[in-house]
C-alpha cells in the first residue's frame, strides 16, 4: 500500500505505540508540536484515526493500544488509502 514504516509510529521508533509515541501525540494534540508526516504518506503519524488532524481520540487510541493491549490494526486507520 506503500506506508512507510513508520505510518503508525509517531516517534519512528520502530516500536508502535509505547509511551514515546504517547508523549508525541500528546504534544502534537495539546502543544502545538508541528506534526511529523511520511513523504509517501499524507496524513500526519499521530492522526491514527484518519479525521485530517490529532487530537484527544488519537491520543486515546495510541494510550489504548500502549497499556491496554489494543490491537493497532483496528485501533488504527490505515493513513494511506
């Protein structure tokens, strides 16, 4: 589908969803970080959700998928349709 590695990897990492990723939503959501974007993928890493922005749901979804066993691949959209 030609995602990037790093599609839903907010820090790139290599780890998807861990508490970095967590911190990275959080401020891209709530701090006003500029948002990190695959150049084969539109959307921003930390939209998980696929709604055009991050916020409180994608902040939610990647806390879910990091402590609560959430499994990405529903969790998550699929950022290059």
């Amino acid at each position: 589908n030609g995602c990037s590695p790093c599609a839903h990897d907010p820090v790139c990492d290599g780890t998807i969803s861990d508490v970095r990723d967590v911190v990275q939503t959080i401020n891209v959501a709530f701090r006003g970080q500029t948002p990190m974007v695959d150049a084969d993928c539109p959307r921003e890493r930390t939209d998980v959700d696929c709604n055009g922005f991050t916020d409180i749901l994608d902040v939610v979804k990647v806390v879910y998928v990091a402590f609560r066993a959430g499994n990405p691949a529903v969790e998550f959209c699929n950022p290059c349709p």
